[in-house]
C-alpha cells in the first residue's frame, strides 16, 4: 500500500528558513525540553525557557537564555506568562500529563490556558505520544482514527484537537514513542520488577538525540501544519530488548509472564523520513547498547582551581556532563558550573584509610555503569590527569572494556604557580630542566636522592607535590645529599584560588618557618628557584 502525504513529495516543499530573529520559547525545560534548548541555540536561534518548579530556577540560571518560573494549571498561569511569550515566533509545549486521577480532563484544561493567552499568529511544536494509539496488531501511522485507551492519550489527543482548532496550520504536533536516552536507559526500567508482561509485543521507542533531532528539524524546514510520529525504524521483541538491557548492566535478565493473548501496535515512522527527510541516529534501539553508541567518557584536568584556568574543552565537558565524579581538592567554583549533574565524591583526604585499589576499582565500575546508561560522565581531577591524578589507572580499564573515553589536559599546580607567584622555573642561563615529584621522595633510594642533588646544585627545579605533611622527612634527606641548606624553596597554597598563599624561605630554614605560617593544602612546593622580586 502506497500512501502519500501533504507536501511529501519532497523536502523543499518546506523551506529552509533564515533562523535570526527567530525567538524560540521552550515550555518546560526538563529531561528533553533542557538538551533541546541547548542544541537550538548552538543552531543560532534566540532562547528561553520554562520550569514549573521553584528549585530548578538557580540551576537553570546558569545557562545564558532567560528562563521563567511558568505552571500552568487546570484555571490559571502561574508566573509572567505574557513575559515568557513576548517576541515568540515559535512555542514548543514540552510537558507530559502527570499521572494523577482525572488527567484526561486536566490536561485539555491546561492547554486550553495556553491557548487563551498567546496569540494565533504564533507557531507552535506540541510533543505528544503514541500513547494516542490503540492497540490494532499492526503498523499505525498518522492517518488513523485516534482511540486511545488510558488517560492520559486520551487527554493528549483531546489536546491536540483544541490545538488544532485554535492555531490550525501553525501547528504540528509530534507523536513521540517512548523515550530512551541519558538517565532513561531501558534497564532502569527493570529496577524492582520481577515479572513483566507481554514477551513477544514489539516495542516503539526514540532516543532523546532523535527527538531533539526531529523538532530541530521542524523548526529549520518551517514544517508546520503536520502531525508526526518520531520512532525508530527497528521493534525489536519486548524481552530480546529488556534482557539486551539487564545483560549491559550486569542485571538479572528479566522474567516475563506467559501471555496467550498480546495486544500491540507498530509506529510507522516514515512521514518523518520523508516529509523531513529525516535520518534516525538510534534506527535500532537496540543500538543503545553498542558501544560505539555509547557517549564518550571526559577524563578532565580541573587545573589548580580557580575556573578561569579551565581550558575551553574541558569546561564544556563540564557543563555538558550528567554525572560528574570528582576528587577531593576540586573546587567549589568550579563544581558550581553544573549544578544539574549527579556529583559524586571519590576523593581521598590526608589520613584516609580506605585500600587505595579498591577505590579505584569502585570509580572504574562507576565510569562503566553510567556510560553504559548513556550519561555524558566527566571524571573530575585535580591539576592534570596525569600528573599525579591516576589517569593511567583508569584509561586502561576503559580500553580493557572498549569504552570510548577523551582526556582533557589541565594546568598542573606547580605550572600554575611558577606563572602566577613569577618563579622562572625554567630560565636561559639558570635552570634548563624540572623535575617533578611527590611526597614520596623521602622514600626514594639514595642513588635517586643523588640525582635530585645533581639537578638542584647544578640550578635546575624541583617541583614538589603533597609535601606539607612529609616535610620534616623529605628536607633533611634533600639537605643531606644537596650538602646546601641555602637552596631557595617556595610553598604556595591554594594556587590561582582566592586565598592563596606564597612564602619562601631555604631548605635550612623552611621547616622552622612554616610553623609561623599556615599552610593549607593542596601545598606545591618549587626548589631551587627564587620568584623574580
């Protein structure tokens, strides 16, 4: 059967249209509406934004379009709606009807409010469902009678009608299947069940990229006056796909109950191809699972702390993150650039207990399970990765588990502080080399000891890490092979950040000084370099 739609005999049907001055209003900037945001205003459109909840204000302000405090209720607008509307070209309805009694009466009420207070001239994107579809045992597409049989479809195509009726050919509505992507990987859906129904039924879903992707398109092509399923082109069995899900997360597959009698439908998603000539990311759900799907994993160099070091890269890896593991000398103000993201703390303070290699195995089971979910991971590190920040470590397990992964350089400590306290660490005629240590120098052999006396009596650097707590071991012995108690040595604390701290002194005397002066760490120490007075 050939079927053939309005304006689908080609995409240029639609034009392309000029996006400046186009000012985009997102209603409800959650788990789709916020990425949606993002994308369309890296496209070059004019953003603002909507949350009904008080709390996500001050996470949301950080983003550099406006966003309002907007609830719409059966009777009323909560907030300055006329506000959040003023100059719109184009509204995208972004809020799913809750699930609570009386729904299907409710949300047709709420939209009516919508419709009360904005004008007919403006466009308008509503994200519906699929959900507005019954189950027929076969492939449905956008030219069928709408039955649906639970709530809240029923209050969604009651929606759409009211939609339709007041902004007619301004409109087009989006029928979404089920949503799957970053925080919504299809194992979570296992979580706490121990029996699922219906095997055999196919499944209809959309990656989060491909409805983002969708609406994009829309709005580029000015493709309105539609109705438009998003779906991805492959149904794979309900529990081939759930057991895929439980075996990625190292779950136990699910248990489905025998079903005599399973009730299904098919979203066919071909208008979508053809009206917007369309190209589906995640045409297979299942691809969600393959690893080259997978989001890459950001292993990134916080710097010495102060956020205005971060490099470029790093601080977008930040920003974009949902999950963030970080150490514990990260600071806050760099921490404070998403406060969205999951943040959990891995670190290790002075005077921890806990096996290092069990930590580090922990934080290397946890990469693994949030990419595996699809999250956009950052692993937050101190300085550099690899400059004492046991990068190695976790760049071997990824590739051990083909896991995509990208490190971001940062400003090591002692880097930062020679720039900033200007101590020439390296100068033509006085030092042409640096060497970089920890704490566990007092631990070194002499044979080492002597080659750190070599560099420092010949004028070079020494950059020490962690030393603070270890400096009544590590002087002595540096003064012993040195045989110069007058080696010039500097203590910053806190580099780059608002209470650092600069004092120098000399190896014969830098441990009666510093008990004058309190440090607190992170502590680098440079040797054998004076800063330029």
């Amino acid at each position: 059967m050939e079927i053939l739609y309005k304006n689908s005999v080609a995409k240029s049907n639609f034009r392309c249209v000029s996006i400046m001055n186009k000012h985009i209003a997102v209603l409800g900037l959650g788990w789709l509406g916020l990425p949606l945001a993002l994308q369309l205003q890296k496209k070059g459109f004019t953003i603002s934004g909507s949350t009904s909840n008080l709390d996500n204000l001050k996470p949301l302000s950080k983003y550099s379009f406006p966003v309002n405090r907007i609830k719409i209720e059966a009777d009323k607008i909560v907030g300055d709606w006329e506000a959040f509307i003023n100059e719109t070209s184009t509204l995208i309805i972004n809020f799913p009807p809750k699930r609570i009694n009386n729904i299907e009466t409710i949300h047709p009420l709420q939209i009516a409010q919508i419709i009360k207070h904005t004008p007919k001239t403006t466009k308008v994107v509503f994200v519906s469902s699929t959900s507005v579809y019954q189950n027929t045992n076969a492939r449905i597409d956008e030219t069928v009678t709408c039955m649906p049989q639970k709530a809240s479809g029923i209050g969604l195509i009651k929606a759409e009608q009211l939609l339709k009726e007041y902004f007619g050919s301004n409109v087009t509505i989006l029928r979404l299947a089920g949503l799957i992507g970053p925080k919504r990987h299809p194992g979570r859906f296992l979580a706490n069940k121990k029996q699922l129904k219906n095997p055999n039924v196919p499944v209809n879903l959309i990656h989060q990229k491909d409805a983002v992707g969708l609406i994009t398109a829309i709005l580029e092509q000015d493709c309105f006056g539609e109705i438009i399923n998003g779906c991805a082109d492959v149904h794979p069995k309900r529990k081939d796909f759930y057991k895929n899900a439980a075996m990625q997360l190292n779950l136990e597959a699910p248990v489905f109950e025998t079903s005599t009698e399973e009730r299904f439908k098919i979203v066919d998603n071909l208008k979508s191809k053809t009206i917007l000539n369309f190209e589906y990311q995640f045409a297979n759900p299942e691809s969600i699972f393959a690893k080259d799907k997978l989001p890459e994993i950001y292993i990134v160099g916080a710097g010495p702390g102060n956020k205005n070091l971060l490099t470029l890269k790093a601080f977008n890896a930040i920003n974009n993150a949902e999950v963030i593991l970080h150490d514990n000398l990260i600071s806050d103000e760099i921490m404070t650039i998403n406060t969205n993201a999951e943040h959990i703390y891995v670190g290790r303070k002075f005077g921890d207990k806990e096996n290092p290699q069990a930590r580090q195995n922990k934080i290397n089971e946890l990469l693994k399970l949030h990419c595996e979910m699809g999250n956009n991971v950052v692993r937050l590190k101190s300085g550099d990765p690899y400059v004492y920040g046991r990068a190695a470590e976790e760049v071997r397990f990824l590739k051990a588990h083909k896991l995509p992964f990208c490190v971001v350089p940062g400003i090591s400590a002692a880097l930062a502080a020679a720039s900033l306290a200007n101590i020439p660490i390296t100068e033509r005629g006085h030092s042409n080399a640096i060497l970089i240590c920890t704490a566990h120098t007092a631990d070194y052999s002499t044979s080492q000891l002597n080659g750190i006396a070599e560099m420092l009596n010949a004028g070079n650097t020494l950059a020490l890490y962690m030393g603070l707590k270890s400096l009544d071991k590590i002087i002595p012995k540096l003064i012993a092979v040195s045989g110069n108690p007058d080696i010039p040595i500097n203590a910053i604390s806190n580099v780059s950040r608002a209470n650092e701290v600069l004092f120098s002194s000399t190896l014969g005397n830098i441990e009666n000084d510093i008990k004058k002066q309190e440090l607190k760490m992170p502590v680098v120490f440079l040797i054998g370099v004076k800063p330029i007075d």
